[in-house]
C-alpha cells in the first residue's frame, strides 16, 4: 500500500477527540440540539423543563429565550422565525422581535403523546415524529407542508428518533426508538413521500436505544443512544466505524456545528435530573441542515 493510501485510511477511520463537557446545567432533559450558523449558536430544548435556550457559542453565555409549554421539536425557518412543535399546538416563535409566539396550528391532533425531532426537506417541508409512551404502534412522523397543513407521512412505531437525508436527498434514514433500529426509507422529494421502509442497522443488545441522529458529509449516521451512554457511527456500508464513549448514561441527541461543522455537539441526561451538553471534534465534517419554509397564516 502506497503511503498516500496509508494516509487515507487512517484519516477515515480516526477516532474523534474525548468529549468535553460545554454546558454543566443545560436543564432537566436537554434534547433537539441545532447549531445556528447564521450567529454561531446552539439551540436546544428542555423537555421536562418547558424551556428553549441558547448559547452563544463565542461567548459561551447561557440563556432561556423560551419558557411556557414543552416543546417537543422545533427547527428554524429560512425566514429568521423558529417553527416549535408543542403539546397541544405548533407555533412559530420570533426569537429577534421580542420573542413573540404565534400558533400556527392549533388544538393539533397528532398520534402520541408529544412531538419528537424534526428535519427539513431541500423544498422547506418539515417531519416530524411522535412518541407514545406504553403504545409500541400509537406514534410516527408527520409532514408539515410549506402552505401549513399536517399530514401523517409513516406510523409503526411507538418512538420516532432522529433522522437524516443522504448526500443526494433520496433516502431519509430514521430512527425507531421502539424496535430499536435505524431504517432506511426512499424518498419522493416532489410528492414529499415516504415509501419503502427497510431496516438498515439492528442495534445490538449492549448498544443502547437509539435516540438522536446526525448524518456527516461522508454519508455516515452518528448514532445517539440511550442507556449505553454512547454515539455508534454506522457507514453507508452499515459497517460499524466507530464508538464516542460519554460520562453519561443516556446521550438523548447530537448535531454537527462551529466554524468549520467539525465540532460534535451532544445532549446528555445525567444523575440528579439534569442535563450536560458534551462537544467534541470530528475528523469529517456533519452534513449542512436545511431551514423550514412554512407559510405564516395570512391576516
């Protein structure tokens, strides 16, 4: 083997760096963490706590721009607002006017208890899971089309986890908290279809539940889990690459950020009832986010 081949390797199967700890109180049940390239911000929810915060990167201050009902989900929209998935309805929140809140839609009917994660397409409609506690079949995702109607897109499942397109848009790879899987399923970007769901990694007795997900840009799935206190990196391959061991037992979500999308950000639930946020460094840079483009309601 040459020794630019040599070279190449090693690069792929470098290990990242040891996590640190960022954040030492990020709330009761940190979750939903989103890096902000347009201010160098992290976002996350506390689910318990009924509280959205943010932390500037730079400066590395702390805040709690929301308090009210849990948000479950939420992702920002293209036009600077922040669509927030709560219990009883879907709001969109103006974090640079004076933090207002307006319902989009209200007294939403969805299948589960609450609304968990969610991710854009490359047109701005947005999916987002459910999770029913007790009912293995009771939850799914859901797809918020950019005029703002609500559709259910795929049940089965009892906890819908992170989830992630590939380089190409086609396939959207999706957790399931209850069979603890990763699947794979096509996708029909112009009807906004999902179709064709297959199982593409089975965990493993000793490998946790899977929760969060983050994709980087060498089509590898960043894998969060619960119980094991770990991120499994699983390759297009489905071979698995790679382990991050945290000082935490349930690691709940994690997304790629900073400067260069190096730096893993991961939301840990720790003992006492609270929660840390851990960073890290990648050798491979996580695939970029899209933004919502979910029409406001016309007055």
């Amino acid at each position: 083997m040459s020794d630019s081949s040599v070279e190449s390797v090693q690069q792929v199967i470098a290990p990242p760096s040891a996590p640190e700890v960022l954040v030492e109180d990020a709330g009761k049940a940190a979750q939903n963490l989103w890096w902000d390239d347009r201010d160098e911000s992290l976002w996350w929810s506390d689910i318990d706590g009924g509280r959205l915060y943010r932390l500037n990167f730079k400066t590395r201050i702390q805040s709690a721009v929301y308090e009210g009902p849990s948000v479950g989900a939420f992702i920002p929209q293209e036009d600077h607002s922040w669509l927030l998935f709560r219990e009883k309805d879907i709001a969109l929140f103006d974090f640079e006017s004076h933090a207002q809140v307006v319902p989009l839609i209200e007294n939403v009917r969805v299948d589960g208890d609450r609304f968990n994660e969610a991710i854009a397409d490359a047109e701005g409609r947005v999916f987002v899971g459910t999770v029913r506690h007790g009912r293995p079949n009771g939850a799914g995702i859901y797809r918020l089309d950019n005029s703002g109607s609500l559709s259910k897109a795929l049940g089965g499942t009892g906890f819908s986890g992170g989830m992630g397109w590939n380089a190409k848009g086609d396939a959207l790879f999706w957790t399931c908290g209850t069979t603890r899987t990763i699947c794979r399923c096509r996708y029909d970007l112009k009807r906004g279809a999902i179709t064709q769901r297959q199982v593409f990694h089975e965990c493993q007795p000793d490998e946790g539940t899977p929760s969060g997900l983050a994709m980087d840009v060498e089509g590898t799935i960043w894998s969060a889990r619960l119980e094991a206190g770990v991120i499994l990196k699983i390759g297009e391959s489905r071979r698995l690459m790679g382990q991050v061991t945290f000082p935490a037992r349930h690691i709940t979500s994690l997304c790629f950020g900073g400067p260069d999308h190096r730096t893993v950000f991961a939301a840990a639930v720790v003992e006492g009832g609270k929660s840390k946020i851990f960073l890290l460094q990648s050798p491979v840079a996580g695939a970029p986010l899209r933004r919502a483009k979910i029409e406001r309601a016309r007055t």
